[in-house]
C-alpha cells in the first residue's frame, strides 16, 4: 500500500510565486500599449503640422494649432503637453524650401514606478518633412 501525503497549501504556494510575474507581464503589456498609441499620435500629429506648415509657408500659430488639434482626439494624451519645433533652411522660408516639423510629447507611463527600470516619463518625438508650398508672410 502507497503512502499518500496532504497537498492542501500546494496550489496557494504555486499561486503565490507565479502571481507577481503574471501581473509584470499585464502591466508590462499596457505600457507598451500605451507607448505605441502615443506613438502613433505624435507621428500623426507630425504629419499634420508638417502639412500645414507647407500649405501656410511656416506660419508657426497655425503649425502648432494644427499639431494640437491632431493630438486631441488620441486616448490619453494632453495636447497642450506637446512641444512643437519648426525648422527652415532660411528665414524666411520661401517656396519649394523644406520644412521639417517636430513634435516632442513628454508620456508618463501608466506603470508603477518601482517595476519601471527607466522611470515613468518618456520623450515620444516624430519628425515630418515638407515642401513649403508658399512665401512666409
């Protein structure tokens, strides 16, 4: 005859040891989630204001309202955060000149601190580069 020994506290011990990677794991996921998103929002936001500072010859209001504005519908995000820089070879710029914009967003990361080994804030930058359709006024 086998001799049987209790395994009552074997699934909680288990549970205990495979719970704290399980849940770095999901918050891991949300982050990286979280960073493709704004990602994609800033590069957006680069490729709007880049158009608009062709259409307008570098006109730097109508630039950074337009990157705002890109921005304000993406999950998660404040636009009024964003930092706009908009470069010219001459100024001013005149027609068929490229004009490069530059969207900078300071991300905090939805994660704890402690499990981030880099900190909480992130720079997302997304640059943009257009053919200024027209003379800076």
């Amino acid at each position: 005859m086998q001799k049987t020994f209790p395994q009552r506290g074997q699934t909680l011990i288990e549970m205990a040891l495979a719970l704290p990677v399980l849940l770095t794991l999901v918050i891991g996921l949300f982050s990286v989630g979280q960073l493709l998103l704004t990602h994609y929002a800033v590069n957006q936001a680069a490729r709007v204001a880049a158009h608009q500072a062709a259409l307008t010859g570098g006109n730097r209001a109508i630039t950074e309202t337009a990157a705002r504005q890109a921005l304000t519908g993406s999950l998660g995000i404040d636009p009024t955060s964003s930092e706009v820089v908009i470069s010219c070879p001459r100024r001013p710029c005149r027609r068929y000149d490229p004009i490069t914009v530059e969207v900078r967003y300071r991300v905090s990361i939805w994660a704890p601190t402690t499990l981030l080994p880099f900190g909480n804030e992130i720079v997302v930058r997304a640059s943009a580069t257009r053919a200024a359709e027209r003379d800076q006024q």
